[in-house]
C-alpha cells in the first residue's frame, strides 16, 4: 500500500506549475490553503494583474458586512468574493484614496491608516495635530480629496491631503503631518485630481475653480517644491483617473471609462457602471454585485500579490 500523502506536502516545483495555469483571483485562493502553498508562491512570478476589481464597502450600521468588504472580479463575471473580518474600525471608515491593493481609510475619530484587504496589512499614519490639522476643518476630511502612494516591497508611502486653504503630506520615517509651503489661496483649494509620479518624485494636482495645474517635486527630505503652474480655461472640467493599455486583456473593456459611484457614502447603483467611449453604451454590472450586503462607497483598484 503506498504512503498517503498530504496536500501540504505537494512538491513546490508542482505546486509552481499549477499556479502558472490559475487565474489572479485562483492564485490568491490557493496561496491561502496552508502555510507550504504560500511559501511555495513566494518564488513565483505570476502574470501582473491588469484587470480592474471593484471593492464595495459595508454602509453605516449594516449588520450583514461583519468587518467586511466584497469584491467583483470582472473576468469571474457573475461571482462577489468576500473579504476576511477587518474589524468593527474597518467597516465604520471611509476610503479616501487607493493604489494598487491598498486601501486609504479614515475611521470616525479620523483616525487614518492604509490597508491591503486581500492580506490584512495595515500601516497606521500619524496622528492629525494642532495646528497642522486645526480641529475645525476635521468634520469635511471624509469628503476631501487625498492621494496615496506606496511602495509594494518596501512599503514606503506618501500620502498627500487637501484641506480648506492648503495641502498637507505625509510619509514613512517623518511621523507627522505637514503643510506644503506655497500654495495657500485664500479659499477652499479647489483640487479636484492628483496623480503622483514615483519615478518624476512629482506631483500633479488640478484646480477646476482655477482652471490650473500645479506640480510639486518631492525630491528632498525637506517639503516639496513648487516647480510648475499653468493657467488655462481649457483645463477646465480636466479629469486624471488611472489609465491601463487593455489590448487582447481578458474581462477588461477597450476605450471605456470605470465609474466607481463615489458619493459622500450615498448608496447608489446606478452610479456605478462602464461606459464605452466608441459606441457610447452603459454596461451596469450584474445584480450579484449588490444584493450580498448594503453598500456605502465602492472604488475600482487595482490589486497585486505583492503589494
């Protein structure tokens, strides 16, 4: 009678040769059975996800999220994919910014933190402090523009945020917040997009009420330097948002725009959806995405194993 064998004791060089044949959303599954089939995936270099996933979040005391967030993986059509318990704190927050898995939260005490819901990772920021943050202005912050990088081996990050008459920033190893020097405008800001470029160290922020675009370069340890404004009315109604190439990509439409239905945690399905730029065309996403739990907020991402 041959020995049995367990699951667990699969050669790595075979488990290797199944994950190259699995899907991204199979490949998260199987690093999760046990402990060996997530070492043997720590050598495997898979294919860099570029389909976009949506993460819906559980509304304001909704009693059937428990800590949790669903996923809709748009290449697995008509299946959600619930997240492991986050936490009470979790389910109370708000996302204000993502970047690849990671999430940018800010609970009710406005408290913030960036997490990644497909690992469980979560690094806390610094505390928002007299007179950097003046309390006054803490009431709107769920509401505020904010912008997030990080680094998905050595988890440095940025996080870059809009108050009433200013930005402020934060990153690893300086432990607080700061405001930027030069842009105080003696009104609300008006910042309606920001994109941060790792590799320039800049970045990018558009004003509608301004019509502008002003750049910041992050080059120094010091505060980041202003080192380019343009004054346009053609910018005005400019929009960034993230840009993929979506040639012969499964689950991923060609020429469309994702919108994610942000709206100061107002649950509204009808507000997410793709819109086709060629044939003009709404595809709403199937009713499976939103009958599982009572959402508040939703937000297209892109995630990765490794960061």
């Amino acid at each position: 009678m041959g020995m049995k064998l367990s699951w667990s004791e699969l050669c790595p060089d075979l488990l290797r040769c199944v994950y190259e044949r699995l899907s991204f959303t199979d490949l998260i599954r199987a690093k999760s059975v046990c402990s060996s089939w997530h070492s043997a995936s720590r050598g495997f270099l898979p294919k860099r996800n570029q389909n976009p996933w949506l993460v819906l979040f559980p509304s304001n005391g909704s009693h059937d999220s428990n800590g949790t967030c669903l996923f809709f993986v748009p290449e697995d059509k008509d299946k959600v994919y619930k997240t492991r318990d986050l936490g009470v704190d979790f389910a109370r927050s708000r996302c204000l910014a993502t970047y690849g898995s990671w999430l940018l939260m800010m609970d009710n005490l406005w408290n913030l933190n960036v997490l990644n819901p497909l690992t469980g990772e979560r690094i806390d920021l610094p505390a928002l402090t007299e007179p950097v943050v003046p309390e006054r202005f803490r009431p709107m912050l769920k509401s505020s523009l904010a912008c997030l990088w990080i680094d998905k081996k050595t988890k440095d990050y940025l996080v870059v945020w809009t108050m009433e008459h200013f930005l402020v920033f934060t990153k690893r190893g300086i432990n607080t917040w700061r405001r930027f020097s030069s842009n105080y405008v003696g009104g609300t800001t008006g910042y309606v997009q920001m994109v941060y470029d790792h590799k320039a160290q800049k970045l990018y922020a558009h004003r509608l009420c301004y019509g502008d675009i002003k750049i910041w370069c992050f080059c120094g340890d010091d505060e980041p330097q202003e080192v380019f404004e343009a004054e346009s009315a053609c910018l005005t109604g400019f929009n960034m948002g993230i840009t993929v190439v979506a040639k012969d990509i499964p689950g991923i439409k060609r020429n469309s725009i994702y919108f994610s239905g942000v709206g100061d945690g107002i649950e509204d399905q009808d507000n997410i959806f793709v819109f086709d730029l060629a044939t003009q065309n709404i595809q709403r996403l199937p009713q499976c995405v939103f009958s599982p739990i009572h959402f508040s907020d939703a937000r297209w991402f892109f995630p990765g194993l490794r960061n």
